[in-house]
C-alpha cells in the first residue's frame, strides 16, 4: 500500500529506544545534540519578532508563486551585504531551507536520477532525495589537521554517471564545519560546467565562522560561478528563528540557464505557495535582528569550543577536529569501545546524549558530534562525562 519512499525508515534504532525510555523514565539530560537556538536561553528581542509577525498586511491573502516582492529585496540586499550583486528576481522563497531542497530535486531530476551528496555529511540530504525518488551518492571529504576537510574531487568526478544531475556541497558543512574555498569552488564549476550539472550549495551556516575559518572566507557562492548554480539559505540559522519557517532558493550563472531554471522554479512554487504571509511581511525586520542573534550564538559557541579543546588536550584519547564555523564539533576519541556502545553507555550511565559518527557517515569508528549550542553548564557536565 506504501510507496518506498520512506520504507526502512520508521523503526527506531538502539540509542533512539534508549532515549525513549529516558524520556519516559523523566530523566533529565544532558543533551549535546540541541540545535534548536530558542531552547538554549539565547536573549531574543522577542517585541520586535512579535511586532513584525503582526503586521496588519498579513491579514491580507496576496498569493505569489516566488514571495513578496519586498521580502525578496530584503533578502537581495543581504547579499548585496556579502558583495554579491544578487537581483531580488533571482530569488525564490520556501517554507524552509529542507523544502528548498525538494523543490530542486524536484526540477532538476527525474525518478532514479542521483545527486552527489558530502560526507561526512548531514543525514538529511540522502532522505530529502529519497523522498523525491533521487539516488543521494555520496562523496567523500577528507580530513587533514593542517588544512582540515577538502573534498576529494577526484572520486568525486569518478562518481558521475549519466543519471547524475547535481553536485551537492554544504558551506560551511554539517557537521564537519568546513567551508567550501575559492579554489574549490573553481574545480566544481568547471566540473559541472563540463558536465553539465547543475551546483546547489548550502549556506545555512554561512554566518557563523569561527576563529579556524580560513582568511579567503567566501560570503556566499551566488554570483560566483559560470555554471548554473542554486544557493540555499533560511531563518532557521540565519536568524536562528526556525519555528518562523522561511527558507530560499537564489539562482545564478549563466544567464539562459538562469531564466529557464527560474521559468520552471516559479511554476512548480505556485502549486503549493507554501509560505506564510506573516513571515513574509516580517522578513526586512527579522533579517535586521540578525547581528544582534549571531554575535550570541558565536560567543556561545566559540566559549564551549575553548573549554572543550583545553579540557581535551588534558586527556591522551580525545582531540577536537578542526572547526571552520557552523555550530558543532567533532571529537576524535582513541578508545576501545565502539562508537555505538559509547553513545549508548554515555547515555545510559551519564545520561549525557551525543550523536555517534555514524549519524553523519564518518568513514571509520571513533568520532562523535556535539552541538556546541548547549548553556555552558550543561555543556561542560555533558562533555565532562564524554572526556570521562
Ligand atoms: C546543513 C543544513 N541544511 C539545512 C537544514 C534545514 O534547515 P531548515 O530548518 O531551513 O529546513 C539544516 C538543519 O539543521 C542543516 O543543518
């Protein structure tokens, strides 16, 4: 009776039983996988999010298949900010940044088609494919600790067959935290110039470098390519406001590409226009609360990753990865146990929650992920344990 989509992909695994039996148990936790910035006690300016939601202009149903024209001159002027000439009429909005995705695959790909994901890697891209019946082939990055995580693009290229219509990278990625450098960024547009493929990247961490984040940093990819090229953003991050559900799709590259892209995008947009007027009228204001945000989420972020790299350098078994920007660190851990029954008996024992490497397709045992959004206390008890 179902389709197989989502086939596989219902039955909880050992650390999500664990923790269902945790929470059942009302056990409080330590939990190092948060990511949603409003259950982290960050300093909201709550009257002007509220104020903006409730704009009179709200009441009105003005239905248009790419958004508000004044909400994507907000957004245009964002990245006119990052030196990027962006045109409001190469933008398009969706209700979040995941949706952005399926309506690229959507267009961009039929049933059986692939697209070629990172990896290590954040698991929901494989599934946002899945769901639109794409192949997710994944590419591997690799890690060095002088210049961090490149991608491979040699097997990168060996994985293109006829089927694949798009290169995938994230920006900085999830959860490694590596950005995706000029010269990078050079080779993949000339790949998929040369092959044909459309570049969707990623930008929902852009915002949040850290103090690794290498000098060349790009604002943004859009405007910098030849090929056709689709850079995604959202509020989730952005303004860390993902319960507000916006995201969006920016188009560039070669301008005939661009015009059709942008013909079927809109199209497709308005047989579900599925944003939300009141966020819509609220975009100009939201977008300018974001420094205020960000500079809190930084400071949070980069405290946690300072404690966590002293108190690491105190053990001989564990060593914090390299970190570019975005909100996680990687952890190596050099021990006997295996990454499952070390999540599982953290879990169990301390009830601190972390996400094995293998949530993310780490190639090999031995890495777990912390969220470094948590309160410091929480953080440093549930790192302790981890450390331990
Ligand atoms: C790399 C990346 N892209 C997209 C998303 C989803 O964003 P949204 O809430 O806009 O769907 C996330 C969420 O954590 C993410 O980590």
């Amino acid at each position: 009776m179902f389709s197989q989509r989502i086939d596989g992909h219902t039955a909880p695994n050992a650390l999500g039983e664990l923790l269902a039996r945790k929470r059942a148990a009302g056990k409080p936790l330590l939990d190092l996988t948060q990511s949603n910035p409003t259950r982290v006690g960050l300093d909201y300016d709550g009257a002007a999010i509220l104020g903006a939601l409730a704009r009179p202009g709200a009441l009105v149903y003005e239905p248009d298949p790419r958004g508000r024209p004044e909400a994507l001159k907000a957004i245009a002027a964002y990245y006119h900010g990052l030196g990027c000439p962006l045109d409001a009429a190469q933008l398009f909005l969706t209700a979040s940044t995941s949706e952005a995705y399926g309506f690229l695959f959507k267009l961009l790909a039929d049933a059986g088609d692939e697209v070629l994901i990172p990896t290590p890697g954040y698991p929901l891209l494989a599934y946002l494919a899945r769901f639109e019946g794409v192949r997710a082939v994944s590419y591997p990055t690799r890690y060095d600790e002088k210049s961090g995580w490149t991608i491979d693009l040699e097997v990168l290229q060996a994985l293109i067959t006829p089927r694949t219509r798009a290169v995938l990278a994230v920006s900085p990625n999830n959860p490694t935290g590596a950005y995706l450098k000029s010269a990078e960024l050079a080779l993949l547009d000339d790949l998929c110039v040369r092959r044909d493929l459309a570049l969707v990247v990623d930008e929902v961490f852009a915002d949040y470098a850290g103090p690794q984040a290498p000098h060349e940093r790009l604002g943004t990819v859009a405007g910098r390519t030849r090929g056709l090229t689709f850079v995604l953003n959202g509020f989730s991050k952005l303004v860390a406001l993902p319960q507000v559900k916006l995201g969006w799709i920016a188009v560039s590259g070669e301008a005939t590409k661009v015009r059709a892209a942008g013909q079927r995008l809109e199209a497709l947009l308005d047989f579900y226009l599925s944003v939300a007027g009141p966020v819509q009228h609220a975009v100009e204001v939201l977008l300018a609360g974001r420094n205020a945000i960000q500079r809190q989420i930084i400071d949070r972020i980069d405290a946690n990753e300072r404690w966590l790299r002293q108190r690491a350098a105190q053990t001989d078994h564990c060593h914090v990865l390299r970190r570019e920007g975005g909100w996680y660190a990687v952890m190596e851990i050099r021990d006997a146990l295996g990454d499952e029954a070390r999540v599982l008996g953290l879990l169990e024992r301390h009830n601190t929650l972390v996400h094995p490497g293998f949530f993310y397709d780490f190639r090999r045992e031995g890495f777990v992920v912390l969220s470094l959004l948590p309160p410091p206390g929480i953080f440093q008890a549930g790192a302790g344990h981890l450390l331990a």
